[in-house]
C-alpha cells in the first residue's frame, strides 16, 4: 500500500501539471470557464486576481464579480447554441491573443462572429483578459466601447507602423501599398465583409478614408515575427475627434515583408456625416 507523503506527492504533482495547462493556454482556460459556466476553472489557476475587460460587460474585478459575470455568459452563449473555431493564436512575453470565429444560432442561419481574447499575466497567481469585438452581427448596432488601456511604448514599427501612418494621414495608396497582391483586410462585423487583392482593398481604402484619416493610437503590441496583434484606442476620424474607443487589429506578414492580411476587431464608426 502507497505510503501517504507518496498521495502527497501524486496531488501536488497533478495540481502542477493543471497549472502548467492552464497557463499554457490561458485563453483556452478561460474560454472553458465561460463554456461550463464554472468560475473555478480560472481561480485554480491564478488564485489572486483574475480582471476581465469585456464589450457587454465592462470591467470585472473580484471573485464575485467573475462568478456572475461567467454564469451569465454560459447562459447567454448556451442560449444561442455557440462554438467556437480558432482563427489564429499569437503569443509572445507574458501576452497571448487568439482570434475566433464564433458561430451563434441565428434562427436558422448561422451568425458568424468574429471575436478576438487577449490574455495577460504579469504574475503567476493573476491574469487580465480582454475581448475584443463588434457586436453588429449579434444586434445589428455598433456600440461606442470607450478606452480601457493607456497610450503604449514603442509602436510596432515595420509594416504595420507605415499602415498606421498611411491610415492616420488618410492615403489611401500608401494604405493600399502596406499589402502583398493577394493581402487582405477583414472588417470587424464579419468574414463576408473582406477585401482581398489589389483592386478591391483600393476602392475599400478610397472609401474608407475619403473624408481624411483615421487616428489610431497603439497601446500594447503582441508580435511573434508572423503577426502582430495591436491594441488601439481610435482617436479620430476625418479630421474629427472621437471619444476614444478601444480596438484591436492583427497583421499578418507575407513572406516579402507586406501585410498578408489584416484583422479588426471593434465597433468603431465615423462621425456623422462622414462615410
């Protein structure tokens, strides 16, 4: 019979290997949380604080908090029979994001949702997620998503700075010109509203910035060498300030340096009067 410091040992040691997944796959962790409704499967893994930043939501702080907010997400998703496809994960340091294409029940059609989940941990006992959306396929209205993070560092540079820069000046060549020849750009509201190719991503541009450039002010860049995941808070549009509003954007590189694709997750809209 097992000597008991040996039952010891095998629970310390399964408990170790459930931390170890866990934060391997903080996204996956937290996506099963909301999925079973079960709050505890974050809490076994970060004990001290878990924060989250959600579109619906808001900002959720506290063990109480996370519980209710998770039980009424697992309501809410089982409601709408959703599942959920991995797009593309990037991790680099302590961040990990993982865009999704959610599939919601829409009374005989499927509504497909793009949806991106950043996770961060500074410490081993907390993490932050944040979720990053446009919530038009859901409700058919965009919803003003006010700044949640401060202005960052050091911008991404390469690529996706000359983008950032074309998008600001509103030139839409230059914009254009960021991309390789079968690039493209995926709005937020959905994978039916992407521009591929040189013809299409410039009258999509030309449009876009016909009334001036559009502000985005980079706050936390994730970047493994393939893509580069960038949290923004929308600034301005047209010459027009807005109330800053909260967005994320992954770029993915070709082989020849330019923009394979581009990804945008949020329910930013121009002033009214402008395109």
């Amino acid at each position: 019979m097992p000597w008991f410091p040996d039952f010891v040992s095998a629970a310390e040691m399964a408990r170790a290997q459930a931390l170890a997944a866990g934060r391997a796959d903080p996204v996956g962790r937290y996506l099963a949380a909301l999925s079973e409704g079960d709050a505890r499967v974050l809490e076994s893994v970060w004990p001290g604080e878990v924060v989250v930043f959600d579109p619906r939501a808001g900002e959720i702080r506290g063990h109480r908090e996370l519980r209710r907010f998770v039980d009424a997400n697992r309501s809410w998703l089982a409601g709408r029979r959703a599942r959920t496809e991995v797009v593309a994960a990037t991790r680099s340091g302590g961040r990990a994001v993982v865009e999704l294409l959610a599939r919601l029940d829409g009374g005989g059609q499927d509504v497909v949702w793009p949806v991106a989940v950043v996770a961060e941990s500074t410490a081993d006992t907390s993490v932050v997620f944040r979720t990053y959306c446009s919530q038009w396929p859901v409700d058919g209205r965009r919803h003003v998503r006010p700044a949640f993070l401060p202005p960052g560092g050091a911008g991404p540079g390469d690529v996706v700075e000359r983008y950032r820069a074309a998008l600001q000046a509103g030139d839409a060549e230059a914009a254009v010109g960021t991309f390789a020849a079968d690039g493209y750009y995926r709005e937020p509201i959905g994978p039916e509203f992407t521009h591929r190719g040189t013809a299409a991503l410039r009258s999509f541009f030309t449009a876009r910035l016909g009334s001036g450039g559009i502000g985005l002010q980079h706050c936390a860049v994730t970047d493994d060498g393939l893509r580069c995941a960038l949290e923004y808070n929308c600034l301005s549009w047209g010459g027009r300030e807005l109330p800053p509003q909260a967005g994320l954007g992954v770029f993915e590189r070709a082989p020849d340096g330019l923009l394979a694709a581009a990804r945008f997750y949020d329910d930013v809209q121009p002033p009214a009067g402008l395109v």
